[in-house]
C-alpha cells in the first residue's frame, strides 16, 4: 500500500490479506497468471478507472476474452476489488506505527474482535516469532497515537506491546514488480 497504507493495484484494505504470507509452497510453474494478465493487472493498476472496452482495445484483444480474464482473476482471488486507494495522511492521519502483541491464550478471537472495532487499526496480521500480532496503526499526531495505543491496549486478552513509529516509507506498498515476475513463468 502507498505509504503504509493503500495497495498500488486495485485492491481492497479488507480484501484476501494483499500483505499476507502464502503457506502454499512455491510451484515451478506459475499456472494463477500469465502473459496477458499481468498486463491487464498492470493496466488496472496504473489506470484504475479504465474501462473494460478500453482495456481490451489497449492490449489488443477481444473485449469479452478482457471480461472473462477479470472474471477468473476475481474468482482465484487474484483481483480483490477495484476500490479507491486512501491517503490516511490525507484525511488527517499522518502518524503510521506498528505494534507488536502478545496475548492470552485462547483470547485470539476476542482480541482480533476488538482490534476490529478500532477505526485507526487499518492491519492484523497473526505472526511467529516474539509477539503473536502485529498491528498496523495510523493517528492524527504523535500525542494522539497514545490515544490509539490505549484504545488498543485496552483489552484484557493483551499482555505486552511494542511500538514502532514509521519515519519514512521509501518502498511503497507495491504489487506490480510480483505480478510481473509471476506472469513472467
């Protein structure tokens, strides 16, 4: 997502985890997107309000073989949505910080529930490693991030915290180098 917080295709915040780690393991082939879709991806991506019409005149071919690609890409999960991209910053949420939890056992569904209810929480993902998740944050100041932080931390399945603040996003959230590589096998 750009600066923290949009994926650079079209996408949706709550569509099928854009920042999440496959389990599957890696094939030798590539049999989710070829060619022609990677172009297509890149098309919607770089001009998300294009057309199918236009799409299909753009990469030279039927305008029904567009519709169909779309159809089978949204239906394997490949294509999440087609919603707008939003700034935080640009509505009044500049701060961006990470936080790691840990928390109770058998609490992961009760927690999850109320990092739901958090609007400032735009990310959960569950980990490995030192805490059990990890949460993206926005706030509209510094200070204000200690209000977030509380709401957050607020919640008796959660036992310890660590946050970082982002200073700097020098690499995006991007998708379209991947799904050129992947079209590409």
């Amino acid at each position: 997502m750009p600066p923290a917080h949009a994926p650079s295709s079209p996408g949706s915040p709550n569509s099928a985890s854009p920042h999440g780690v496959s389990a599957a393991p890696a094939a030798s082939t590539n049999d989710t997107i070829d060619t022609l879709d990677g172009r297509l991806i890149r098309l919607l991506a770089e001009e998300p309000r294009i057309g199918v019409l236009e799409c299909s005149r753009r990469l030279q071919v039927a305008r029904g073989t567009v519709q169909a690609r779309l159809d089978r890409l949204q239906a394997k999960g490949v294509i999440g949505g087609f919603g707008p991209e939003v700034d935080p910053a640009a509505i009044g949420y500049p701060v961006t910080a990470f936080a790691t939890l840990e928390i109770s056992q058998g609490q992961g569904a009760d927690v999850r529930a109320h990092l739901a209810s958090v609007p400032e929480v735009l990310e959960l993902h569950t980990i490995t490693g030192i805490g059990d998740m990890l949460v993206r944050i926005v706030a509209r100041s510094n200070a204000d991030l200690q209000r977030v932080i509380d709401r957050v931390l607020g919640f008796d399945g959660i036992v310890r915290s660590s946050t970082a603040i982002v200073l700097e996003n020098p690499v995006p959230y991007r998708i379209l180098p991947l799904v050129d590589q992947a079209a590409a096998e």
